[in-house]
C-alpha cells in the first residue's frame, strides 16, 4: 500500500485459520494510515491503530490469532511495529543488520506480566514457555498477538521502532518460519550475494523461502524483500 510516496508495509501470520490474518490483510495498514496525522505522537498514533483494529476484529466472533508487523517507510526514514515475532530487519550497505521487531515471547517481563494475571505457563525443557486458556485446553507460545481472546492475558499493544534508513540497502519482512532454522545475520548475508550477482528482488525472496525450507523450517513461510 502506497499513499503520498508512503509505502505502507505488513506482515500477517496466523495460527488457528485465516481469520485474524485475512482482516488484518484487509484493515490494518488502512487503520494506521488514518491515525498517522500530522503533529501526532507516532508511538501512541500506532498503538491506537492496532487496538482499534483488534476491537473491530473482536466484532466478528472469531477466536483465532495473527501476529503483525507493519512497516512505514517514508523516504529514509522507517517505522516499524509488531506483535508476534514476524521478523523484520534492515540490511545496510555496510552489512550490519538491524532488526526492527521485538518477539514477544513468554519470557522475562512478558512472562511476569502473565504471570501476575494469575495466567498458568508451561515451560518447555527444550522448547519455548506456552501460556494457557484458564481451562487449561489451549496453549500459545506468544505473548502479543491480535485477536487470540480465549487468552486472558494476550496483548495486542505492539513494539514501536524507528530507524534512519539513509544508510539502508534492503528491507527484509517475513513470517518466522522464513528465520526459524538459519540466524537473521547469514540470512542477509546470503540476501546481499545474491542481489550482487544480478538476482531480481522476486527471485530472492523465492530463494529465501526455498533455502529456509532446505534447512529445515516446518513452519509456513512469507519473504517480503524491498
């Protein structure tokens, strides 16, 4: 999406049906282009966003859950916010990686804030910590995500980053399958050797996917690359 030479980007990736992920796709970045007015405080201009889109969500009934990452990039300047873990980092001609996201896992402060809510956690001896529904019959191993509202203690206020881009080569945005089995570092790497030996930036994100699942990742698997 595009508005004003804005470019408004996003990442949606759903658990439990394509309900969350589907109005997220169809509202969300609409949403955030409507509160991000001139003189607004940016950070509370997108939280608004993502907790009206939430509560329009809510109106439908549907249970199920999304992440989001969204980006707006405005000449060199980015601004980024998520829920979930959607990946989202910034190559520079330089090399060096900068994520732009937060994972909201169920550890450190996120983990206490559930836990205060008197919300049950399993942790995983070798995986991550799930929080649970107050029956015990659904587990989420995500602190922050849309829709989700059998989970007490989910939260859809999202991360805010900002970032000077001037020094920015590629944009990489995906669902954390893309990221699952190889550190974001190499996979920018491997992005910039290709893109130097003439590969399109479809082509890459093509390349991306197929070499996430050649190492491995069973999850499904979005590559937006810009």
């Amino acid at each position: 999406m595009t508005a004003g030479g804005v470019a408004y980007l996003g990442i949606y990736d759903g658990h439990g049906g394509i309900d969350a992920s589907t109005f997220l796709q169809q509202h969300l970045l609409p949403n955030i282009k409507a509160h991000l007015q001139p003189g607004c405080d940016v950070h509370d201009a997108l939280t608004a966003a993502y907790m009206a889109t939430n509560a329009a969500f809510r109106a439908t009934g549907s249970i199920q859950g999304s992440t989001a990452t969204t980006v707006i990039l405005n000449n060199k300047h980015l601004i980024a916010a998520n829920v979930g873990d959607s990946p989202a980092f910034v190559v520079k001609k330089s090399g060096e990686v900068c994520s732009v996201i937060k994972e909201h896992k169920i550890e450190g402060d996120e983990a206490a804030r559930i836990a205060a809510q008197g919300v049950p956690i399993y942790r995983s001896p070798t995986g991550p910590a799930y929080m649970g529904t107050p029956d015990g019959t659904r587990w989420l191993n995500m602190s922050r995500a849309f829709g989700d509202f059998v989970y007490p203690a989910i939260s859809c206020e999202p991360y805010v980053c900002s970032l000077d881009v001037s020094d920015g080569k590629f944009l990489v945005m995906g669902s954390d399958g893309l990221t699952e089995k190889w550190p974001v570092a190499e996979a920018a790497q491997y992005l910039t050797q290709l893109a130097s030996a003439g590969w399109s930036l479809p082509a890459i994100c093509r390349r991306l996917v197929e070499h996430s699942l050649a190492r491995g990742s069973t999850d499904n698997i979005s590559c937006m690359v810009v």
